[in-house]
C-alpha cells in the first residue's frame, strides 16, 4: 500500500523547471516545522509536481511549500553513491511563504541601495519574512541592525523611502507571479503595475507569454468573465502574437479566426457567432489589429515592413548615388584581377558595377559563386571613393567567418545596435549584411530605424537557402521586385563535381538522382526512423575528425539531442568526466560532458571570444574545487576550439555550452566541412532549402541518411518561404512604383 504524507518544507534545489516541457516541476526540499526549523538535517524530499498541481507560480530556493501525495522510496546513483531518496507524487502543493525572491533582487540588483548585495538581502528575509515590507515602509533601521550595520540599515531604509515598491512586490508574490515575470512587470508599470493589471489582467500576454496561463489566472483569480471585453482583446491580441512567431506579418481575417476560436473556447450560453465578430471588432478597434489592402496586420509588423520599405526607397531617390563612373569602376577590377591574381566572371563585374552604382543594392547566389570575392573587390572601391565600411551578419559565427574572410572587422547585428548610441556615422559610409537571407524583419527595421539615411545598404546572401527563424521575410520580397537593384551570382566557383550537381538540382527544386553507396561523393542511405540514428553513428564513427553531423531537428529520432547522447556513449564514454561541485549532495557530480566530447556554443561570449555556433573539443579535464568564487567562477576542464585556442571551460558558461558532433541545420549555415551527414526524416521543417543548406556545407563528401521519400517530397514541393504571408512586397511597392532600375549588364 503506498504512504501519503503532508509536509511542510523549504527548497534546497530545483532540479527540473518544466520538465520534458509540460510544465510542472521537480524539486528537493528539507522538511521543516512552523517556525523553519528543521528538526532532522539528514533529512529531505523529492518533490514532482504537475503543471495542474503548481499553476503558474515558480519554484525557487528558499521558498516554503505545503505538500500532500503519495510518496515511493527509490534508489539513485550519484556519482557512484547510492542515495535513498523518498518521492512525493504531489497531488496537492501550496505556497506557504515565499522565497522573498522579489524583494531580495528589487534590493541587489538596484544602485540606489549601494552596498547591499543578494547575500544581505537575503539574511534579511530570512531574519524577517513579510515584516520586512512593513520595516522598511516604517523606516525602521534600529530593527535592521539585528542583520546590518548601523550605516547599512540607514542606507536601506533612506533608499526604500525613495525607491521602494512594498505594495507592488507583495502584490506580484500574493498572486504567484515567479521572478522574472514579476520583475518585467514592475519594471514596466512601476507603483502602478497593481492598478495596471487588475484594470486588464491580459496585459500580462506581453510579460508571460502564455494564453492558457494568463487567461486561468485573469478568470479565477480576477473575475474574468467568458465573454468579457478585456478576454476578447486579449484572444486577438494572443492570434497575433501566434501569427508573427510562425513567421507571418500579414494574415486574412479567417487565418485569424482560426485561431481566436479555440482560444475562447467554448461556453454554455454564450454565442461565439457572435462573440468573435465582437472580438475581432475589439481587436480592429483599439489597433492590435489593422486592416488594409494586403489584409490584416498586427500593428507592430506593418510598421516594421513601411519603416523597411521607406528606407530602402530613401537610398533609391538618394542624388550622387554613384561612386565612380563605369570607366573608373572597370580599371578598379582589371587592377583587383592583376594583382590578385584572380578572374572575375561577367556576373561579378556586373555585381560590382551595381553596388557601386546604387546606394542599396542586392548581391546574390548559392555557396561557392563568389560572392565574398567581390565584397572584396567592391571594397577597393569604397575605399577609394573616401567609404567607410561595416559589416555584419546576424550569427557570431557569420560574422567572424566574415571577418576572416575580408580582412575587415565585422559583428553581429545585435552588437552593432548595440552599439549604435556611440557610433558614428559622419562621412560617406556603407553597411554590408552578410547571410542576409536569415535576416527578419524585426532586425531589418531596427537597422533602418538607426541608420542615418546616407548610410549606404548592401545586402548579400542566398534566398535559397534557410529562410529567417524569426518572423518576416526581407531578402526573399526583395529579390522578387524588377524595382530593387538585385543580382544573382550563379557560376559556382568554390567546388563542383558531384556535390554541385545534387545542390543544383535541390535549389531549383529537381529530385536528383544520386547513389546509395556510402563511399560515392553524395550519397542517399535510405532507413527507417528506428534505425536511423544508430546507423548515423556508424556512418559518423567511419571519419570522425572530418565529419559534422548537420540534423534539421533538435528533438525526436535523428535529432540532436539523441544523436549526441549516442556519440557521447559510443566515442567518450569511460573518459575522464567534467564535474562541478554540488552543494546539495556535497560531492562532484558529472555535468554532462567527457574528455574527447566535442562542444557547441549556443551563445556569444565575446568576453571568452566564443561565438554562437563555435565548436570545440575537451582536451584536459580539471577537477573542482569545493568552493568557487562568484569573481572566479571555477575552471571545470580546457577546451580547444575551432580557432585553434585552448581556454578554460568555467563553471558559468555550463547554460551555454551542450554536445556538438550534431548541430542543426540552421547553426551551420555558412560554414563548411569535409564530410557532412545528414539524417532525414518526415517534419514539418523539412524543405529544400533546409536540404540544400546542409549539402552545400560539405567539401568532399555528402551523405543522407534517412527518409528518402520525404526528402524527394521536400525538394518537389515549394520552399517553406513560400507560405509565409508577408506584405514587405506591397510596401515596397507602395514606396518604389515610380522608380525604374535599369538591368546591370553582363556582358
């Protein structure tokens, strides 16, 4: 017969937040009696709570929790220990007393209270609870002294009675809010977020994020009512929201009724006829929606595309658009050619004559055509006509693959926006976009937004290839319109043979015929899903130190996740692993990875000079220290990456690094291997450009593993652009219909 308990506990860990994404969460906590005390210090519990148990609120450390459910003993292996561990299934968990999380960043993270760091903040909490609201509101420092100096306390309490928010962060902590909702909401409202969102709890959407979360706490915890007004502005606001993060800036009504009807759900007595002609009203009527010639919009994204599409018609009408007359532009190149050594096809001179003609223009073509040969030549142009030039890419890995093959510093969009309150754009001055098919339109329209209009714009890049992961469309509408200076390289230069044949034939959507030989250049070894990992791995373990495994998906069979799990067991296991020291368990514990692994980077260090998309192996393993210091965070083990350098892999880079024989797709777009594997099978995700991406990232050697069958109906089909619905198109043209750009010749 299984146990129920009831108990009272404090958090020591969370374990997991959303687990397997369903929500939920599993924790440890140490059993405690009404005044915290904790009667039994070798004591303490596994905590599994759903999603439906746990609504919205955040576990965190420190906090008090009321738990009821029927508890298991288990065994576990840490580490080589063998722990008995008591598991509570929780049917019912209630907050008993906040982690005062709100109140101890509010202090820390804000100058005004100098001094006073996480650590006071928290010893304070811990001393007082929910008195320290009412301490603090009563300016009472003598109090404060029980756990601050004399000075410390009187900071505080001078800072609270100018900066302080008591009502607003018991408020956010009453109501469940975790942490970083809770900051981005008194963030936003200050005094008033209270007032702000009892007013319409659905103004939460924007903090959030979740529909179902938002809606269940405005209903049952403010008395929303089904067919209430503020729930119907809400249900389009949330349409739109779910519109622009598949990709689409534009949509028609019914592709918007779609989607608000299962989101209002169904009610007895109320007419949805009826209720969704009014919720669409709502939504048209206080301008989350607008309607217009191309169909509705969400507000945000036709200002976005009009901002896109103004500035690129103000280079376009710009005067003295042109740098040098063609004569001077041709002895550039015969110089460039002389020189260097190198030949310049008819379509790259023709490329050079157009940006150098235009203050916006378009350069593109698939991998190996050149594109980067004439940036170079273009720029010996700029330079002599007095230009300044920047560039970027939207990957720390695009644009360090873009400095190396310049010459030239480049950076990532983010950082270049970045930095733009300091830069400083007088004179002459052009910006290259590089990889400019990934660009969406929010980056785009930031650009625009900042750059001063004589900034010369010149975007090259490959529309045939992987589309923007965020929403919009840029280089694809612009490539599209005769008025938009554009030129298409097409003479693969870099490499030919086999692999440019298949990847010719993928780009023009032609299922090509190819062998099923894995020793043949490009290959197609058809499996079925069950196999197809393992048989990856085998493929993979033929040439490891050439070869890069290039999945579509992250989850599922061939995805990276289990591909790298595989390569870990196979390649490393028994290795010496890296570990970090536990405090919980008071032993290392293994974080994930081995000596011999190799890393991906998933964020930019710039500090670290790491890139999003930098790989590297573990070469030397360190072990922990008991103690590590917040300044210097401990050195786990060293890491040799795709530069060549050795660096210390440190405790806080762990959220950021994962296994890397496997990436997607998407994280290698624009570099290159000798070999290249690439599983197949039937997603959504699949199209020829995701294909022709991954193929064109081999130099010798292509192999697909897989799903034949859906790849052939991925290649046949259109490209997963094709069904985005934007209308960057129509106001370009809305902007561009009385200019005529002529042809660029050549020949």
């Amino acid at each position: 017969m299984t146990e129920a308990v009831t108990v009272t506990l404090r958090v020591t860990g969370v374990r997991s937040q959303n687990p397997r994404g369903f929500g939920g969460a599993i924790f440890t906590g140490v059993p405690i009696d009404a005044t915290g005390s904790v009667p039994d210090t070798r004591a303490y519990v596994v905590i599994k709570a759903t999603r439906t148990a746990l609504g919205t609120t955040r576990v965190e450390r420190g906090q008090w929790w009321h738990v009821s459910g029927p508890v298991t003993e288990r065994r576990v292996v840490v580490d080589g220990f063998e722990l008995l561990e008591r598991q509570v299934e929780a049917a019912v968990v209630h907050l008993a007393m906040p982690a005062g999380e709100h109140i101890i960043k509010y202090i820390a993270d804000n100058p005004a209270f100098e001094g006073l760091g996480s650590v006071k903040a928290r010893r304070l909490w811990e001393r007082f609870g929910e008195r320290l609201y009412s301490i603090l509101d009563a300016g009472d420092a003598s109090t404060l002294v029980d756990v601050l100096t004399d000075d410390a306390a009187q900071t505080l309490v001078n800072a609270w009675a100018e900066h302080g928010q008591s009502q607003t962060l018991q408020w956010l902590q009453v109501h469940g809010f975790d942490l970083s909702v809770g900051r981005k909401v008194s963030r936003y409202f200050g005094l008033e977020a209270q007032a702000r969102i009892e007013e319409d709890p659905y103004r939460l959407l924007s903090f959030l994020g979740k529909w179902t979360d938002v809606d269940r706490l405005a209903m049952t915890r403010f008395g929303v009512s089904a067919d209430d007004p503020r729930r119907l502005r809400g249900a389009v606001e949330e349409a739109c929201y779910r519109m622009f993060a598949n990709g689409h800036t534009a949509m028609l009504k019914s592709d918007l009724e779609k989607l608000v009807v299962p989101l209002l759900g169904e009610s007895r007595g109320v007419s949805w006829r009826s209720l969704l002609a009014e919720a669409m009203d709502e939504g048209l009527a206080n301008g989350s929606v607008v309607e217009s010639a191309f169909g509705l919009q969400p507000l945000g994204a036709l200002v976005m595309e009009r901002q896109v599409a103004k500035a690129i018609c103000e280079r376009l009408t710009s005067d003295a658009q042109q740098l040098l007359d063609r004569a001077a532009v041709d002895r550039v190149i015969a110089a460039v050619q002389a020189e260097d050594g190198i030949s310049l096809n008819q379509e790259q001179q023709a490329a050079i004559h157009l940006a150098a003609e235009q203050a916006f223009a378009c350069i593109t073509g698939g991998a190996g055509v050149g594109k980067t040969t004439v940036l170079k030549s273009l720029y010996r142009i700029y330079d002599g006509s007095g230009v300044r030039v920047l560039q970027v890419a939207l990957a720390g890995r695009a644009a360090k693959r873009m400095q190396e093959a310049t010459g030239r510093a480049a950076v990532t969009i983010a950082s270049f926006l970045k930095a733009m309150r300091d830069a400083d754009f007088d004179g002459p001055t052009v910006l290259v976009i590089d990889e400019a098919s990934m660009v969406d339109i929010v980056s785009m329209s930031r650009i625009c937004a900042a750059l001063p209009s004589h900034v010369r714009l010149l975007l090259a890049g490959d529309p045939h290839q992987l589309m923007p992961v965020g929403p919009g469309l840029v280089l694809h509408c612009l490539v599209q319109l005769a008025a938009i200076p554009a030129i298409e390289l097409k003479t693969v230069k870099r490499y030919g043979g086999e692999i440019a044949r298949v990847a010719s034939a993928v780009r023009a959507g032609h299922w090509p015929t190819v062998a099923t030989d894995h020793t043949a250049p490009v290959a197609f070894i058809p499996c079925d899903d069950r196999q197809i990992a393992e048989l990856v791995v085998q493929l993979y373990a033929m040439d490891p130190e050439r070869t890069q495994v290039l999945s579509p998906l992250r989850n599922g069979p061939a995805g990276t996740k289990v591909l790298n799990q595989l390569c870990q067991e196979r390649f490393t296991n028994g290795c010496a692993a890296v570990t970090r020291w536990n405090d919980e368990f008071e032993r290392p514990e293994h974080c994930g990875f081995n000596q011999g692994d190799v890393l991906l980077c998933t964020r930019n260090m710039w500090d670290k000079a790491l890139q999003n998309g930098s790989l590297g192996k573990v070469m030397r393993v360190e072990a922990p220290p008991v103690e590590a210091s917040a300044l210097s965070p401990a050195v786990l083990a060293w890491v040799e990456w795709d530069d060549g350098i050795l660096r210390a892999f440190t405790e806080d880079m762990l959220e950021d690094i994962e296994l890397g024989r496997a990436v997607t797709v998407h994280k290698a777009q624009g570099s290159q291997w000798p070999r290249v594997i690439v599983p197949v099978t039937d997603s959504r995700l699949l199209d020829r450009t995701l294909l022709y991406t991954a193929i064109t990232r081999a130099q010798v050697q292509v192999l697909l593993v897989g799903n034949m069958a859906a790849a052939r109906k991925a290649v046949l089909g259109p490209p997963k652009a094709h069904t985005r619905k934007v209308a960057l198109e129509q106001a370009l043209m809305r902007y561009l219909e009385p200019i005529e750009v002529s042809a660029p010749e050549t020949a």
